[in-house]
C-alpha cells in the first residue's frame, strides 16, 4: 500500500512536470497543437501596441428637402438634379466648437478606459493632452489586440429613430446595460447556438419602449369599396371593389448613424428588454466565436456610454519589446543550472531524505509555473525575479525541515510533525515583512510592481499548502517505509539468534 502511494506521488509529479516544461500537444486540422495555456507576458517583455487617437475634424454632408428633413436617397444625384427637386446640401462638422473642451475630452478618456476593462485589458496606459484632447493608449500585444483597437475609436451613439421621419425616439440616456447571451435554436429552418445582444433600459426607457412597441406595430388596414347597384330597362350594372392594402410604421436602430436594423414589433415590449439576433444559428465554433466577438464589442461600446467627442484612429504601431526571447531563455538556463546543482547538494548533504524533498521541489516548481499561466498572472522582468525569489524561498524552506530532520536519531511520524510545524512556524513568522509588501504590490496600478506582487502571493501561498500536502506526505512515507525495513530485518536477526 505504501509502494503504491508513493509511486503515485511520483507519476503525478512527472506529470505535471512534463506538462508544464513541455506541454499537451494535439492533432488539430493536420498540425500539433499546445492545449497548454500560454504565459500572459506584459509589454516590456511581449512589447505592445502604442494607438494614437486624435479629434475627428472632418465633415458631413447631408441633404435635406426644403421641409428640413433629410433625404437618404439622393446620394447620386448631381447639384443641378438636387436644385430641381429643391434638395439642398449642409456641411456638418463632426464635432461642433461647443463640445471641445476640457470637460469631454476628460469623459472620453475615461468612456475609453471603461471599454478596456470591460474587454479585459487589466494593464494599459492612457495619456491626455488637455490642449488637443488627443489621447495615446498603450496596451499589449495578443490575438485581442486588432479588436481592441477597433472599439476605441466608436463613439458608441446609440439611437431608435422612425423610419420614415428620422425622429430620435430613444439613445444612450434610455440604455441601463447591454449584455450577450446565446442558448440553442432547434427550429427546422436553422440549428445550432444563436448569439443575442440583450439591451436593458431604465425606467424611463422602458415606458419609452413600451409606448414604441404599441404604435410601431405590424399592423393591415383592409379598405372594401362596393358601388350602388344601378338598375336599367336593358341590363343590371354591378360593380364592385375590394381592395386590401397593409400599413405597417418601422423603427430604424442606429449605432454611430450607421443602420443595424429597420423593423416594426410584433407585440407590446413591457420588460424593458430588446434581444437582438447576431448572425444565425450555427454549430460551427469559429463561427459561432466570431458572433459573439460582434456582440460583445457592440455590448462594451453600449454598457459603457457614448463618447461626446468623435475620434479617429491616428496612429496604430506595434512597439517591440527591448528583452529579446534569446535573453529570456539564457535567463531561464541560468537559473535552471543554479536550481539543479542546489539540489545535488541537497542530495548530498541529506541523503535519501534530500532526494525525496530535491523531487518534492521539482513538483512544486511545475506546479507553480502552470498555476502562473491559469492564474493570469502577467509576467513581466520584475515577475521573473518574483518566481526566483519564490524557488528560493522554497529551498530555505526545505533545507530548515531536512536539518531539524537529520537532528534526529529516529524519525518517525511525531517527530515529522513537531518538525514541520516548528519550520513553519520559524520560516512564515520571519517572511511576515515580505507577505505584507507583497499584497500592497498586487494592488499597484504600475504594472511591473502588480507583476511582481501577483507572482509571489501565488508564490508563497503554494508554499505553504504544497509542502503541507505533498512534502509532508512523501516523507511520512519514506519514514515509515524504512521503518517498517527496519523491524523486518531486527525480527529477522531476533529469528535467527532463537535458532
């Protein structure tokens, strides 16, 4: 029993530590790929994506009837067909002088900084120029990034106008949050999962939607027409008409004046709540992915208000990282060799009890490396010093216990208990200093102090409850495992003098 738990210990060890040096590779589409979750690196050593977004200072142009409203139709019409039908042109700057000031350019940085958390970028930087109202961001680079960057520059102006009229009947001041949710579609027509954006309104948008979803209805007017019959000496003349003619009023629904849908309601919406379709049903992953990136970008840019200034996306460059991959790894060898010849010491100085404790640290050290990735921990150069310092910590930790250890003549389960609870005791009580800086740093807004605080409070946590759990099991038994040879070989001894 003691064999088969020991060597279970051990497969689990090599395990994890095959998978957290080398990896999980799967056949997908012809090629082998890592089902391992990568590192999350920060920019100073991924590099990142430095985006410039500048005041939009262009015009547009719109046309209007002599009633004032605007035509959408007349786009191909030249200025003497315009001047016939009485249709005039008005340049419209994007951003009026009234709304260039301090104040907005303020609130858009902030709508900004909102849409980033809400998209999942925890480490950026967002710099103002109070004067021109441009705004710098810097984030890092990963497959996110070109969707990022696409919901930076959306103003985010939201509108339900009448169709035919143009009038504004609800915008951003009606919406309380906007959300994606997807379920299963199994009509005949289409199967799969559907992907919906679900828009909330407040109070006083939800009375809006209900008067809107009364009046703009699906609704047929039938007209039936019958003339007076005439009667003559030669013949009866009937004539009879019916006509039916459907009459329906539609909304139009708009983000940043671009049309998203023109419909009318089938009934009454008394939830406050829209869900409208993105894309259709399908059970194709990438698809299916790809809907849902569309509503959560519309879901971000609504949830978190419109920007009251227009921009445009000026600059858009990739900044590389000074740290090289090259230099990354001639880190990592070094401090692998230095790891490896502090083991052999172990080994040498402890013997079976250092061997056991040498295979206890490499797990700790795998498990630590995959627990940084799936915790999305961001690693930057000053984190690389935190999970040396915590392999560190781990070897202090280890050499206290294996010297009480070998202090004693007969090690048995009292006295490795006594022993762990008196390293732990010694060992934590004197890292109290550290634990408290290394909490005051993961609440750092500046990244390579947040990298370093994340890396070692997962660091000194998996200290203390890996070598409670594993450290102390493997050496339980061991201990026991020799002791038990022990008193085979004196009953063996004690046999033989008998005879």
């Amino acid at each position: 029993m003691k064999k088969i738990k020991l060597l279970t210990i051990i497969l689990g060890i090599v395990l994890v530590t095959m998978i957290a040096f080398f990896g999980v590779y799967v056949p997908v589409q012809n090629r082998m790929e890592d089902k391992v979750k990568d590192y999350s690196y920060a920019m100073d050593l991924k590099g990142g994506r430095n985006i410039r977004l500048t005041v939009d200072t262009s015009t547009d142009t719109k046309i209007k009837d002599a009633d004032g409203n605007e035509v959408t139709d007349a786009d191909n019409l030249s200025d003497e067909e315009l001047a016939e039908k009485g249709y005039t042109k008005e340049e419209t700057a994007s951003n009026s002088q009234d709304v260039l000031n301090e104040d907005n350019y303020k609130k858009s940085k902030e709508i900004i900084e909102k849409r980033l958390k809400a998209l999942g970028v925890d480490n950026y930087v967002t710099k103002l120029d109070e004067e021109t109202g441009d705004i710098l961001v810097e984030i890092p680079e990963n497959d996110n990034t070109d969707s990022v960057v696409s919901n930076l520059g959306t103003t985010g102006k939201f509108e339900i106008v009448d169709s035919s009229t143009q009038e504004v009947l609800m915008d951003n001041t009606d919406i309380k949050s906007a959300r994606v949710m997807y379920g299963s579609n199994s009509s005949t027509t289409s199967r799969g999962t559907a992907v919906y954006l679900d828009i909330e309104f407040n109070k006083d948008g939800k009375d809006k939607l209900k008067n809107i979803s009364s009046t703009y209805t699906n609704s047929s007017n039938t007209t039936n027409t019958t003339d007076n019959t005439t009667n003559t000496e030669n013949a009866d003349n009937t004539t009879s008409d019916d006509s039916s003619t459907e009459t329906a009023k539609k909304i139009t629904m708009k983000i940043d004046d671009e049309e998203i849908m023109s419909t009318s309601f089938d009934e009454t919406i008394e939830t406050g709540r829209l869900q409208l379709s993105v894309g259709t049903a399908t059970t194709d992953t990438d698809t299916l992915q790809n809907y849902i990136n569309q509503a959560s970008s519309m879901a971000v840019v609504l949830d978190n208000g419109n920007m009251p200034i227009k921009y445009t996306v000026d600059t858009n460059e990739y900044i590389l990282s000074d740290v090289t991959q090259d230099e990354v790894n001639i880190i990592a060898y070094v401090f692998i060799g230095l790891a490896a010849i502090a083991l052999i010491v172990l080994i040498i100085r402890y013997r079976t009890n250092g061997l056991v404790n040498a295979f206890s640290y490499i797990g700790l050290a795998s498990l630590f490396l995959l627990l940084l990735r799936y915790a999305n921990v961001v690693i930057s150069i000053e984190g690389i010093f935190g999970i040396a310092i915590t392999l560190i910590l781990n070897y202090i930790f280890v050499n206290k216990l294996l010297s009480k250890l070998k202090k004693e003549e007969k090690v048995d389960k009292a006295v490795i208990n006594i022993a762990f609870k008196e390293t732990y005791k010694e060992f934590f009580i004197r890292i109290i200093p550290i634990c408290i800086a290394v909490i005051t740093f993961c609440f750092m807004p500046w990244e390579p102090l947040s990298s370093f605080g994340m890396v070692m409070f997962w660091g000194i946590a998996l200290i203390a409850i890996y070598n409670i759990a594993i450290t102390n099991l493997l050496v339980r038994v061991k201990a026991s495992k020799k002791e038990s040879k022990g008193g085979k070989v004196k009953d063996g001894k004690k046999q033989a003098k008998n005879d």
